[in-house]
C-alpha cells in the first residue's frame, strides 16, 4: 500500500496597526460605517497619486529582522493587474520582484522536536475591499473602507507536513508579530489570514506534487479542519488514479469539504509592471539599525529571562510568555507583591480557565494587576483563604470590582478568631460522634468530613490549615 506525505506552504496576509492606509491618508480604524473611510487615492480615481506611508514601511522592515529575513534596501512596488468588484482600482500595488524582506525562517517546537520553518519572502501590498453577498437576495454589497489598508504578505516554504505543524507555525508568526506591536493580529476582524497551498506525494519522492490553493482562511480551527480534508481529498483522486487539478478552492467549514472556485493563475496573468506613481524604495544601514535597536524583547527571550529571573517553573514560563499582554500582567503583577509563583499559578489556572470559558483574548482583560496583587496579598495576610479567594477572583474578572471592598460588602473575610473558631468546633464534633468514633478507630475519612463540616459552619471563610490543626488538637486529647 502506497504511503503519502503532505507538504504546506502558507501565505499569510498581516494588515499593519497604522492609523492610516498604505498610500493615503485615510483611516484604518476598523468597524466604520461602509465607505466612509476611502478617498480619490484608495478607490484610484483619476489624476489621484499615491505617497508610501513610512510607518507601513517601517513596521514590514521590524517584521521582517523579527523574522530572520534579508532586508531589501533597493526595493520597489509593482502593479497587480486584475478586475474584481472588491478591487476599484482595478489594479493592486504590491511587490513581485523586489519584496522587503528574503530568506528568513523561524523555529517551531513540534512532537519530534524543534524545527525551522523557511520564509520565502516578505512583501508589503495593500489591501482589497470587502465583498458581503447577500444570501436571499440576487446581489453583492461591497464596502471599500478596507481598500489600501497596509499589508505585508509572509510567504513561507513548503517545509510543513502536517496541521499541527502548520498550526504551531502560525501561533509563532502571531506572537512575534504581536511583540513586535505591528499588527493587532485579529482573525476574526480579517488582521490576520492565510492561504494554504497543500499538495500530496509518496514518500520518498522528492518532487512535490499538483498543489491546490485554499485562501483567506481565518481561523486556526478551520485551517487545521481545511488541511486534514484537502489531504484526504488529494490522496483519494490519487489512489483512483485521477490527477490532481491545480487550482483555487475555497473551504466550507460547516460541510468540511473544499470546493472548486477557478484555475490557478500565474504571474503572467496578472501583467505586472513597475509601479509608475511611486520611487524605488530606498532603505539605508542606518534606518535598519535604528529599528533594530526599537525592537522589544521577544517571546523566547522573555521565556528564558523569567524563568531565571523570577525562578517559575519552564512550563509556566512558556505559557505565559506565549502572549504579550499575559506576559506584561505577569511582570507588573509581580513587581507589585513580589510574589512570582503566585502569579504564575493564578495565571496558568484561574486567568487561563475564565479567558477560556469567557472565549476572549488576554488583552481584553478588564482587571488589573493593581486587583490581582491585592488578592494575592490578603490570601498571604490572612484576610481571606484561597477558596474564597478563587470566589473573589471570578467577580474581580467579570466585574472589575475591587477585592477589598467585595471581601468586605458579601461578608468573606475569614474566621481568625481562636475562641470563635474553637466554639464551632466543639459543637460541629458534639454533633457527629460517630466520626470522632470512626476516626479514633482508624477512618482517615472521618477527620476529612469533620473538618468539611466546620468549614460549612463558617460558609468556608475559616483557615482550613487552622481548622486541621485544631480537630487534630481536640481530638488527640
């Protein structure tokens, strides 16, 4: 039986967190009113002329050194070539031959260990507008407020043969890209795309096979999803002995299948030109080392400097270095009550759970470090013990309410009082003989059920090490 291989390349489409486009003035704030945010210069109106945006140009050149890239300081832009509805112009400018950046790569950690992933090239264009069908009725509306928004297209080597390792390539690219405050990285808002160029070969064989293209692909899931389902479909074709068509399909996730859209087209369609209306780009030593010397430490940097400065676990470290603004709460937490592994475990369990159950990112956080450090601290003065705290914590992260005044308003600041705390004892152990017998005969249980009994007495704001001590105290007597 035949045994295949899959290979990827993925072409990944980042727009620029600049607050204008890519070659005019207009705004790239996201959510306005459709076609409020264009002008003569995005939507190519006659006599218009576009002017490169510096900041665009500097965020492709911090992207591309984050990356390992090549700079290009002779580059130019070219002119794309085609008609669609999203596209006014009828043309893009973008960068076939002399992109920004080349031969770059970053590491990867897969199950067999690390790996680099080769980035072809970097090329800055800008973007199309945004094409919305409508479902029952016989028309398209298009909104072209996205038109000349900055891009940088990241073109990678086919060097990835699974999901999982495709997928890890892009949870990289997101964290570098996020670091470096280039792009907010957003899929859901279009920051973020990519398309998969998959394509199927036996193994050994070291031609690639017939690739098929899947684009704007804007989730991790449905990526993951659309690679599994294109391999399967490849392979099939294959084992009947059919040839694979080179072409574009686009991915339906609800049916998990792909579906012709057209033929693969090359570059010779496309007619590209030197772009007419704009210089070359000329990009100096001296301008690449000023943003090199801007550049933020990265994810595996920090990793490595919180492990050794803050002395937390490498796990920890990792997960919490894997996004900025964690990595940022962490610090300021921790500058605030000196108390890294707290941090870190509230981090990794009780942050990590409600960002889940919430589904939002870490930078939508609402609280603050000032409201995380405060919890920490009363837990170690005493104040309150960790289940309440862990009860406290989830109003501070939905509510953005202040620790201190919700311990005191609902009542939950712990039973501390030796005199008060030995009353409830005595009367939880007068009403349940039969675990004082149990547990002087040996039933470990017992003790447990004691010991539960009394924190429900005091609706769990006793000191439950306190509580333990003094059962054993009474009952060892």
């Amino acid at each position: 039986m035949k045994r295949y291989e899959v290979v990827i390349g993925l072409e990944v489409h980042v727009e620029l967190s600049t607050k204008t486009k890519m070659f005019c003035f207009c705004s790239t704030e996201f959510g306005g009113e459709p076609n409020t945010q264009c002008c003569p210069v995005c939507t190519g109106m006659p006599g218009s002329l576009p002017v490169i945006n510096k900041q665009a140009v500097e965020y492709a050149i911090a992207a591309g050194l984050a990356l390992n890239c090549d700079i290009t300081q002779q580059c130019r832009f070219d002119r794309k070539n085609y008609f669609y509805p999203d596209l006014p112009k009828a043309y893009q400018i973008s960068q076939l031959y002399q992109p920004i950046g080349r031969n770059g790569g970053i590491t990867i950690d897969t199950e067999l260990g690390k790996k680099t992933i080769g980035i072809h090239e970097i090329h800055m264009e800008e973007d199309a507008g945004k094409l919305t069908h409508i479902e029952d009725g016989n028309y398209t509306l298009v909104d072209y407020n996205r038109c000349g928004i900055p891009l940088i297209e990241i073109v990678s080597e086919p060097d990835m043969h699974s999901a999982k390792e495709a997928i890890a390539y892009l949870e990289k690219l997101k964290q570098i890209l996020k670091y470096l405050g280039v792009s907010d990285c957003k899929m859901q808002e279009g920051s973020l795309r990519a398309d998969i160029n998959l394509s199927v070969r036996e193994v050994g064989a070291k031609e690639l096979g017939t690739r098929t293209e899947m684009k704007n692909m804007n989730s991790f899931k449905a990526i993951a999803r659309a690679i599994e389902g294109e391999k399967k479909r490849q392979i099939a074709l294959l084992e009947k002995g059919e040839p694979v068509i080179r072409e574009t399909r686009r991915w339906d996730d609800e049916r998990n299948a792909s579906f012709a859209m057209r033929s693969k087209e090359d570059a010779r369609d496309y007619r590209y030109f030197p772009e007419p209306d704009l210089p070359p780009l000329i990009i100096s030593d001296e301008w690449i080392d000023d943003i090199r010397n801007r550049q933020p430490e990265l994810g595996d940097e920090k990793m490595l400097r919180f492990e050794k400065e803050f002395g937390i676990p490498a796990y920890d470290a990792k997960i919490i270095t894997s996004d900025k603004y964690l990595a940022q709460f962490f610090e300021e937490t921790v500058a605030i009550c000196g108390r890294p592994k707290e941090v870190s475990n509230w981090l990794m369990v009780e942050v990590m759970r409600l960002l889940k159950e919430e589904d939002i990112e870490a930078e939508e956080i609402s609280f603050t470090p000032v409201q995380l450090a405060k919890l920490i601290e009363m837990i170690e003065a005493g104040k309150i013990n960790r289940t309440v705290a862990k009860e406290v914590f989830e109003h501070v992260f939905k509510e953005n309410v202040d620790p201190d005044e919700y311990v005191i308003e609902h009542g939950l600041s712990m039973v501390s009082d030796d005199g008060v705390l030995q009353s409830i004892i005595e009367k939880v152990i007068a009403e349940n003989r039969q675990s004082v017998e149990d547990y002087r005969n040996g039933k470990t249980k017992a003790f447990g059920y004691l010991v539960g009994q009394t924190m429900k007495e005091t609706k769990g704001k006793a000191d439950p090490k306190m509580v333990n001590q003094m059962i054993k105290k009474i009952l060892d007597q």
